[in-house]
C-alpha cells in the first residue's frame, strides 16, 4: 500500500484529498506547511507528495526542491493559479505533475495512480511502451521482434522521456540530464536529437514526442 503525503494549509482541501485517497486504499500522512511536511518525510516512509504551492513556513517551491534533492518520490503540484510560467517553475524545481484547484476529484486519482505507476518503472531500470521496450542497465532496445541500436545520447533521451510518459520536461531538464549541468551548447542539440528521434520512430504507432510551446517537450502515448 502506497502512503502519500498531503501537504496543503488549507483543511479543507487537505480533507477531501485524504477522503479520495483512503477511498482508494491508499494510506496517507498530512502536514499543514512546508516544515510539517519535512519533517513527517525525514520519520516516515513516503511514497508520493501531493504538494500545495503556497504554504506557511516553507513554501511549496522550496519544499518540492528539497523533496527532489533529497528523495525519489513522485510529486503533483496544487495550485490556484494556472499561469504557464507556474508550471515551468514547477517542472524546473522537479514537479513531475501539476493540477490546478478547483479540480475534478477522478482526474486527481487518475494522475496520483499514473506517477505511482511511473515511479515503479523507473525503480526497475526498464521501460514498456506497447512494442517498445528499453533496459537502461543494459543499453539494449527492442521494437517488436527487432533489436535496435541507438547512439548513446538518443537512447538515454528516449529512455528519459519514456520512463515518465506525459510528463513535460523542461529544455534546461533534459540537457542538464543528458549533457550535463555543464554543457557548453546550446539548445539546438536537444532540438536535433529531438528529430533524429522522431525520425528513427515515425512508422511506429505506439508514442510520440510532443514539443509543448514553452516549456519543452513530453512523450504521450498513443495506445
């Protein structure tokens, strides 16, 4: 049973979330502001963080930057603002996904299930997306019945973008993952392999790499 941490000052919103949750079997934890929250993480198991933007104490930019530094969990982001520039601050600091209050309680269990379900593929090192299928301690790749051999960099930006399906990354993300926080290029390498990918994988129906106008890029699934 998977325990989630609710973080949100507002009792009100942080009870309906709990309700939905254990509705679903889900065991919870709850913390009124961004120190609570640290410190229920730091003596407890924690699975998930569903996080509130503005919070007393430690607000939640700060503590979704110290979850991402200091452990592996998926994290949703609440908000009452749905400015662009919120989101990509949000995926910036490592949010992995973001809804915007009010929301639709089914939606909220729709995406807490998909990031728990992604979470757990990337505990495996592998990655399964109908045909295709990826193992990032081995290199190896198939689609179908047919083995296939990517350049190092493209393997590792597929891998990244399949591993977390739906989920938008930043540029600033991925080139920092891929390249390294040092990279001395610019932006239109991520641009090329971006393309050499899409490509590679055009007659394939089982995913394709939106660009998201912006912000960056995600992989959606198709199937």
């Amino acid at each position: 049973m998977a325990t989630i941490l609710v973080v949100d000052d507002d009792d009100s919103i942080r009870e309906v979330v709990t309700v939905l949750l254990k509705q679903e079997y889900f065991s919870t934890r709850e913390a009124r502001d961004g120190q609570e929250a640290l410190n229920i993480a730091e003596g407890h198991e924690i699975d998930m963080a569903i996080i509130d933007i503005m919070l007393p104490k430690v607000d939640g930019w700060v503590l979704c930057k110290e979850f991402r530094q200091l452990y592996d969990f998926p994290i949703l982001m609440l908000t009452a603002k749905g400015e662009a520039v919120q989101k990509l601050q949000g995926f910036n600091l490592g949010a992995d996904d973001y809804m915007v209050k009010p929301f639709e309680p089914l939606e909220l269990l729709a995406r807490v299930k998909a990031l728990l379900r992604r979470y757990q593929i990337n505990q495996s090192h592998t990655v399964q997306i109908g045909a295709l299928w990826m193992n990032k301690n081995t290199y190896k790749m198939t689609l179908g019945e047919s083995a296939i051999t990517l350049p190092l960099k493209e393997f590792n930006l597929l891998y990244k973008l399949a591993e977390a399906p739906g989920r938008t990354y930043t540029r600033e993300q991925l080139i920092e993952s891929i390249w390294g926080i040092h990279f001395a290029g610019n932006d239109r390498t991520l641009d090329v392999h971006i393309n050499r990918l899409r490509e590679r994988f055009k007659h394939q129906s089982y995913f394709q790499i939106k660009t998201i106008r912006g912000l960056g890029y995600r992989l959606e699934v198709l199937i």
